[in-house]
C-alpha cells in the first residue's frame, strides 16, 4: 500500500493550486463588475439630478422673463454644473455643450406629449415647445474616460463604456388646480378675463408700453416687444361686474380680495369653494364656473402694486351670466401674466391692469389629457422614464 500512497502524495496541492487561480479569477471578475454597476448606479444619479435642476432653471429662466431659445442657453450651464457636482468613480462629470440642441448631443431641449409615455414620446420640435429635457451623462473615450478595470487587465481588457440618461418634464397643459402638497398657497388671482381679449393678446394684437427686465427685476416704461393688454376694466357684459372671482366664500369682501391678490388661494379657501361645490378644476366638458364678486376697486390698488413683476395664474372665461354678486363666470382656460402697471384712480377712461403674457411654474396643478386648456402655465418639474 505505501507505493500507492507516495503516488498520489502532492495531488491535493495541485489541484487546490488550480482552484485558487480560478477563485482569483472570479472574484476579480466579481470585483470589476461590482465597480461597473456602481459606476452605473452613480452615472444614472447624476443623470437625474443634471435633468431635474436643468429643466427647473429652464422654467425659471422662461418665468423671469427670458425668451424660449435664452432660457434653453442659459439652463445648459445648469446641466455642466449639477454634472461636475456629482462624481463617478471618484470623478467629476462633465457634459458636452451642444448649444445646436444636435438630437444625439448630451443636454437636449424637447416636447413630451404624454407624460405617461414617459421618455418614449419626446421629441425635438419647435423651441416654443419646449417642456422637457434629456441630460446623458457618460464615460467613453471621448468624454470623462471610460470605466477602468481593476483586475480585468490581466486578461488584456482596460474598461468599459457607460453612459446613463434622464428626462424631466413639466406638465403645460393644465386641466386645474388643488391644495399642493406642502399645504402652500396657489398663486391665482382672484380676477378673470374674457377668452377674446387673451386670444388677441396671444395674437399679438395689443400694444407694448412697458419692459420687464428679468436680469433686475424691474418694470420700466418703453417697449420690449412683448405685448399687453387691460386686465381692468375690461368689460365683461355683467352690469356692475368688472371681473373679481369668489375663490372661495361666496361673500368675499374686499379685504379677501386683497390677501388673495398678495398671499394667493389658500387651503381654507379651497376647502370652502369645494363646500359651495365648486372648484378649480374642469369637468368632463371643458369648464368650471365661479361666482362674481361687485368687482376691482381703488382699496385693492397698494396690493395690485405690490405684485408688479410677480408672475401669477389668472383664469379666463368665456361667457358670464348674471350681474354683480350673481354673476357665474364659465372659466375654459388658465393662462400665466404679470401685471406691469396699476391705476385704479381718477376717471374710468384713465383706470388700468395692464398685463403682459408670463410663464409661471405654478404648484397644485393637476394635468389634462386634452391641449389648449392653459397657457403659460407650468407643473414643478418631474422626473420621466
């Protein structure tokens, strides 16, 4: 039996010598794919974060006053610096500028139809259509390097390529508005306008006395091609109503008027509209109806003054039936302005509001699946896959 015994004496080394070149095998292949996915996980989260804070500044930036294509230009600079903030493998990020919104670039400016699509129906299109964003965030060759390798160069393999992308959006077509979830105030004025007199405003087919500069934030006189129009007084066909809606109690008295015009809806005053049975969202035909109040007057001008600049969401009617109190304004539409100057003195030929288009990133607001409900008025930015 000894002979046999020095026969198979060093096997188990052998083989126990195979095995561990195979188990240091697969644990540096387990090490390297494990720093892949992490690199993964972290690429995807500064993809979120670059798309998420580039497209709230591109809503921001449209808010204060900048034109469709500034806001986009100006936003791209938001996308480099959440990038750069956030690293990956131990690296900040950079992302290519492609100011020519190039469809196959990094930072994209585009249109979703359907959120519920999600990242499957953006497409570029015109840049007045602009609601969404797509940030890429990668490791390549050409950009940040790409992923390197531990252990996998033995075998002569240097790293990977990986890049992640996100979409955020804002909803632009609004069928309402409820409490927001912070239990904030909803920034709407308490005073309506007619649907013809918005139309012709969007038209273009009013006059430009005023500047709104977003840069100081200030009103002055002079043009800056943006047009306005008479919030007040306007007409509305009501005897002895000039425009004020009860959002909220049927009695607002001029004071209500007042904080609503500064502070906005409150929940207290949603909760006693939806007690009348009303409320600010459009039913299944297209509409909403609002009680009128008597209408504007020279009490509420300090607070009207106050705003000056502030972009707010006003509602729009199509049609109103009754007088003063009794009036019921068929509201059809939310639309984003700013008041740019106040008069509520002297005679009514020299009385105004006047009013220029705004865009408004506006809290509470619920989506409609149907266009043209809103203008100019905008979710808070959600993240889209």
């Amino acid at each position: 039996m000894k002979p046999c015994q020095s026969l198979r004496r060093g096997a188990i080394s052998v083989l126990a010598a195979f095995l561990m070149i195979m188990l240091f095998a697969i644990v540096a292949f387990c090490v390297d794919l494990g720093y892949v996915f992490t690199a993964k996980e972290e690429l995807q989260r500064t993809a979120d974060a670059a798309a998420l804070a580039t497209c709230s500044e591109y809503v921001q930036q449209l808010s204060n006053g900048h034109s469709a294509t500034e806001a986009a230009q100006l936003a791209r600079t938001t996308a480099g610096d959440y990038a750069s903030c956030n690293e990956v493998t131990n690296t900040p990020m950079l992302v290519s500028d492609n100011a020519g919104n190039d469809p196959n670039g990094d930072v994209v400016f585009g249109y979703i139809s359907d959120l519920d699509a999600g990242a499957d129906s953006f497409q570029t299109g015109t840049t007045n259509g602009y609601n969404a964003v797509q940030v890429r965030v990668r490791k390549d060759s050409s950009l940040n390097d790409q992923v390197q390798y531990f252990f996998a160069r033995i075998f002569g393999f240097e790293g990977q390529t990986l890049d992640a992308t996100a979409t955020a959006a804002i909803v632009c077509d609004i069928n309402g508005f409820q409490v927001p979830a912070d239990g904030s105030n909803l920034e709407i004025l308490p005073i309506a306008l007619d649907l013809e007199t918005w139309n012709s405003l969007m038209a273009g087919q009013s006059g430009d006395s005023w500047t709104w500069d977003p840069e100081t934030n200030q009103v002055t006189a002079g043009s800056d091609g943006k047009i306005e129009a008479n919030l007040y007084p306007q007409g509305t066909g009501s005897p002895g109503n000039r425009g004020t809606v009860d959002v909220g109690s049927s009695n607002n008295s001029t004071s209500d008027i007042a904080r609503q015009i500064v502070d906005g809806v409150s929940p207290q005053d949603m909760q006693a509209l939806a007690t009348s049975g009303r409320s600010l969202q459009f039913n299944d035909d297209g509409y909403t109806a609002l009680n009128g109040d008597t209408g504007i007057s020279a009490g509420v001008k300090d607070e009207l003054t106050s705003i000056i600049g502030k972009p707010r969401v006003i509602p729009i009617f199509s049609q109103v039936m009754g007088p003063g109190n009794n009036a019921e304004y068929t509201i059809t539409k939310w639309c984003g302005m700013r008041i740019m100057d106040v008069k509520l003195c002297g005679p009514m030929s020299k009385k105004h509001i006047t009013i220029q288009l705004a865009p408004i990133l506006a809290k509470g607001v619920t989506p409609s699946s149907v266009t043209g409900t809103s203008d100019y008025v905008y979710s808070n930015v959600v993240l889209v896959k």
